[in-house]
C-alpha cells in the first residue's frame, strides 16, 4: 500500500467516521490534525481506534501527541503496517 493510499483512507476515516466537520479536500499531507482538522484528545484516541480497525496497524502504542500533522499519521500507519502490505 502506498502512503498515498495510506493518506486516502485516512482522509475517509477522518471525515466520515469522526464526524470533524471538515470535507475530504481539507485533509491535506501538511494538515493539523488540532488546529486543522478540529481533533481533539478524545477524536484522537477514536482515530488511533479506527486507523487500528481499518489498517490492522497497531499503532495504538504511538502517543497521539506525536501525530501533529496528516503526514505523521501517515507515517506512523505506514511503519505499523506488514512489510508485505507497505510501499
């Protein structure tokens, strides 16, 4: 999977799933996910929930303070996935 892909999916779960009032065309590589994209510590702990649903990556062990922006959720999602399912 490539971190676009990566991107894509997270941009869906963000708008659909946590209800944050932005549109898919907000959530951009450079996007705060705080000041950007209105996700606060509550929102964070569900989307850490929801990247774990959707990607089977654990990255619950991640503090969701150290993912300050779309690319670092990103990253995070892309290093907890398989090898074989990373591009």
């Amino acid at each position: 999977m490539t971190t676009d892909e990566i991107r894509d999916r997270l941009a869906h779960i963000i708008v659909e799933k946590l209800n944050s009032g932005v549109v898919i065309e907000e959530v951009r590589w450079e996007s705060n996910l705080r000041d950007d994209l209105g996700i606060d510590s509550l929102a964070a702990a569900e989307l850490l929930f929801e990247i774990d649903q959707e990607f089977g990556a654990p990255i619950g062990t991640v503090d969701a303070r150290s993912l300050v922006t779309v690319r670092d959720a990103v990253t995070a999602i892309s290093r907890g996935l398989p090898s074989s399912r990373a591009a």
